[in-house]
C-alpha cells in the first residue's frame, strides 16, 4: 500500500475530511489531496503532523515494506459490495493493522 494511501486510511480512520485535515494541518484541501494520490510527498515536519493528527505513528504512516498477500473469506448471504464499500472494508483492515502495530 502506498504512503498516499496510507494517508487517506489514517484520515478516514480519524472521520476526517480532506477538508478538515487541511484545515487542522494548515495546508491546503489541494495538496492535502495530492499527497493522497501519490502526486507529492510530504515533508517530514508534515507527515508528523498528520501522524499526530490522524493518532498513528508516523512509522506506521511510512512503512516501506509491502504487505503480505491475504486471503480473507466471508459469508455475506449473496450480498453484493459496491466498489466503495470494498474501499472501506480494506480501509478498515489497514486501521486494525495500523493499531497492532502500535501496541
């Protein structure tokens, strides 16, 4: 998982909007939102701010080593999952993750 998309989780994770974190982060909602597609990276003074911000360690934010392929079955009754709930669910995983690594 990128750092951009590490970022957005965290954010997420938090209940923020692009909005907000800027807001909270002083930046713009533009570069906030670059920073989340992987356009630009942030500095370190700002990835410690948003780590702050977001509650994780900005070592979380940063890992560089890709996460190992799962799989992971559930029973949904024949439900079917629209593109963004599968967004959430994965953004969810990578919050749990998140937290395990903390502890």
């Amino acid at each position: 998982m990128s750092l951009g998309k590490r970022l957005k989780v965290a954010r997420l994770n938090k209940g923020l909007t692009q909005e907000e974190a800027a807001k909270h982060l002083g930046i713009t909602f533009q570069a906030l939102s670059n920073y989340e597609r992987d356009v630009r990276d942030p500095g370190t003074k700002l990835l410690k701010s948003m780590a702050e911000l977001y509650g994780v360690s900005a070592d979380a934010l940063l890992q560089i080593k890709p996460d190992p392929i799962e799989t992971i079955a559930a029973h949904h009754d024949g439900e079917e999952w629209t593109e963004e709930e599968l967004e959430q669910i994965e953004a969810f995983k990578e919050f749990i993750r998140m937290r395990r690594k903390q502890k």
